[in-house]
C-alpha cells in the first residue's frame, strides 16, 4: 500500500504513514498554475515536498516522486511502476477533493482509501453524526459553542441565545 502525500500533508509524524510500504509525492505543475498562487508559496511547498522526500528517504521509506503536469499523468507513471497499487490519502481540506481525486485514481484502475486528517480534533463521522442534516452545521456549530459556552459578547448568560436560520431559497 501506497501512501499519497499533499503538499500540505508533509508532516513527519502523520498516522497515515504508519504500515506504508511506499510514499507518493507529486509535484503538478498544471495543478499549480489553475489558481493564483504567489510564485514564492509555489517555491516553498515544492522546496517542503522534496525536504519532505528526502528526510522520508533517510528514514527507510521508499518514495515514488513524480513531477509532471498533471496528477493524471503521475498517476499514470506511478500505476504503470506499480500496478495493483493501493493508495491511501488523508481527506483533502478541500470540499470534494478527496472524490475528485478518487475518481483520478480510479480512472487508472487504481483505488484510493480516503482516510481523516489527524491534525483535526474531531473527525468527520463525529462532525457528520451531530451535524446531521442541518443546511448551515457550521452556524449551528457557532451557537452550540456560544451556548455551551455562555459567552455571547453582550455581557448576559446566553440562556436567551437563539440560533439563527437561513432561509432556504431566499
């Protein structure tokens, strides 16, 4: 089993490396150049992903560092070297990366396990059990918090907070 790192998943002690037989890293110069990144932050998190190949390698890891276009062409380079590969990825920050980045894999006959982040306090089968079905979780999380807390900014107890509502469709 693989393991794909992101450029901002570099750090050493991530759960997700534990069993890993090998370590992914790409560096896609196309996926780069979709958003307005500084040149700068580009040549940081390139410069953290090889720093990061390299201490991996020192530590006994084998790394499969792919530079390339795309991430479908790495992929592509990586299932030929390893074909059958399973590879497992800590879920991207990003809303519907990890699906996006299934179905990349996917494509190319390979699976991909999406596994929690562990630099979260609560993962996302807990954030989903209490959020539930709610069409705003995050404001919802707010009053919670305020609640639970009683610190409304106003100086009163926080029994009389009340929670409010987006109209759906307005």
């Amino acid at each position: 089993m693989t393991v794909w790192l992101l450029g901002d998943h570099l750090h050493p002690e991530h759960h997700v490396l534990d069993d890993a037989d090998r370590v992914l890293l790409i560096e896609a110069t196309e996926f780069a150049a979709r958003r307005p990144y500084h040149p700068q932050k580009l040549g940081l998190v390139f410069a953290a992903m090889r720093h990061a190949r390299d201490r991996l390698r020192g530590t006994g890891y084998e790394v499969d560092y792919r530079r390339a276009d795309t991430f479908g062409d790495a992929l592509d380079a990586h299932f030929d070297a390893h074909p059958d590969d399973d590879l497992r990825l800590m879920r991207p920050p990003s809303y519907g990366a990890g699906e996006r980045l299934r179905e990349l894999v996917a494509a190319r006959g390979g699976s991909l396990t999406l596994v929690d982040d562990d630099r979260f306090l609560c993962s996302s089968a807990a954030f989903d059990e209490w959020a539930g079905e709610d069409a705003c979780p995050f404001n919802a999380l707010y009053w919670d918090f305020l609640k639970a807390h009683e610190e409304t900014g106003d100086g009163s107890d926080g029994a009389d907070v009340q929670p409010r509502r987006p109209e759906v469709g307005g």
